[in-house]
C-alpha cells in the first residue's frame, strides 16, 4: 500500500504492506538468506540490478522492506534502507557519501556515539569535521569550507532537548554546497518531518521511540531515491549493516 493520503494511524498498522500468497493478516517473517530463481539468466539479472526481486537477504528481505516502506510513508521519503541499529544507520548515512579530503560540519549537541563518528572515526579516515553550536546560524554559515559536502544535527539533540533551526540550516547547507542529515529520533515523523523543512537525509534509532516497547535494536536511513542510487544502496549492500527480519517482526 503505497497511499500516501491515509491518516498517520492507518499508515502506522497497514503502510507498506506486502501479503504471501497464504493472505496473513500480520506481517510475515521470511526467515531466508537466499531466493529461488527461474533460471540463471534470472538470477545474473537481479544482481546485477536489471531486473526487481530480492536476491540475498543482506541486500533486501521481504519482512524489511515493509518497514521500510512504512518508514517513507510516515517520514514522506521517497525510499529508506534499515540498518541493524540506529548508529549503523548514522554511520552508513555519513560514511557512504564522503571520501578522503571532503569536510563534515555538525552541531556540539549531539548522541555519544554520533559524536564519535563526527569528531573521531571520519577524520581518521581523512574527512575534517568542524563542531559548532548548532543554535547559532551564524555558525554554520562561516564553519562551511568548498569542500564541505554534509551538514549533522540532531533536533531534539539526545539527551539535552537543545533546539536548531532545521529549515534555517538546510537552507544555509545548500547554499554552500552540501546535504542535510538529520537525527530525527527525539521527535519521530509524527511529531517532524525534517525533509519537509529541507533535510536530504533523515535517519532513526528504531531502537527508541519507533519500536517503543525495549525489544528491539534498529535503524533507518531516509532519503531520495537520487542519493540511494549514488551512495547509500551500494554501501549498505557492500558492507552489511542490515537489519535482521526478526525487528520489524518484533516492532
């Protein structure tokens, strides 16, 4: 179900949908690795990306992709990729579109673990990255450099609830340059929607608020079809940070 007219407590039960042949009213978990093909010319063509079906487990899973479906409708992205946890899901969404001599600018408030990846494991790689108070405009505007390609917030920031001007910062990013990414995980699509407001990329601990019941460990990357094709897809199916069929089950 792809409508994306439904109130948000439709979307929340039926968004994404995607019945067997047996007709479950519930999600299924298909608990596989691998598919059956027709032929091998079938099975060359689905991993070579020419022809739609799922292929290994790692890449995509039926189970999966109805929570992400269901995350891009509440969100209103065109397409979202689970990860395993929710820091998998920051680490794929900044990793995945620098390189080596690019620069990263990022608000102070910010998640433990994001802070991590901001100010300790991308300049190890080679990516400078720039701490700022992500209240002050002003900030962010002289922070940006030419070779700054991804701006970071978090707004509610966790734990401290500090506030940034979402729509004020995607607006000075793109001016210079450079995407958007936002931890959206305080506020949840149902209470913000930083693409709305400008964001290129949105991304969820599912781990929080989304499961809402401590059973789970998950993530979510949110994003244009444009930025999965050139980055995202490719990184999360070459280095294996997917969510396992049992979360979306459990959430």
């Amino acid at each position: 179900m792809t409508d994306r007219t439904f109130h948000p407590e439709t979307l929340l039960v039926h968004g994404g949908t995607l019945r067997s042949q047996f007709g479950e009213t519930s999600e299924a978990l298909f608990l596989t690795q691998g598919y059956v093909y027709d032929s091998a010319e079938q099975a060359e063509a689905r991993f070579t990306g020419e022809s739609p079906g799922y292929q290994y487990s790692r890449f995509s899973n039926p189970t999966v992709t109805m929570f992400e479906e269901r995350m891009a409708l509440l969100e209103g992205a065109e397409v979202a990729r689970a990860t395993a946890t929710g820091m998998a899901a920051v680490t794929a969404a900044m990793l995945c579109q620098v390189k080596a001599g690019d620069h990263v600018v990022a608000a102070k408030a910010l998640f433990g673990s994001c802070r991590y990846i901001v100010e300790d494991l991308l300049p190890r790689l080679g990516v400078a990255s720039t701490l700022i108070d992500g209240a002050d405009l002003q900030a962010w505007k002289d922070a940006a450099r030419p070779e700054t390609v991804a701006f970071f917030l978090e707004s509610p920031t966790n734990p401290t609830l500090e506030l940034v001007d979402i729509e004020a910062v995607a607006a000075i990013a793109h001016a210079a340059g450079a995407r958007l990414v936002v931890d959206n995980v305080f506020a949840t699509p149902m209470w913000q929607k930083p693409m709305a407001l400008g964001a290129d990329v949105v991304v969820y601990s599912a781990t929080k608020h989304i499961d809402g019941q401590g059973r789970c460990l998950g993530g979510v990357v949110l994003c244009s079809q444009e930025f999965l094709d050139k980055h995202l897809q490719t990184f999360i199916r070459q280095t294996g940070p997917s969510m396992s069929p049992f979360t979306p089950g459990c959430c």
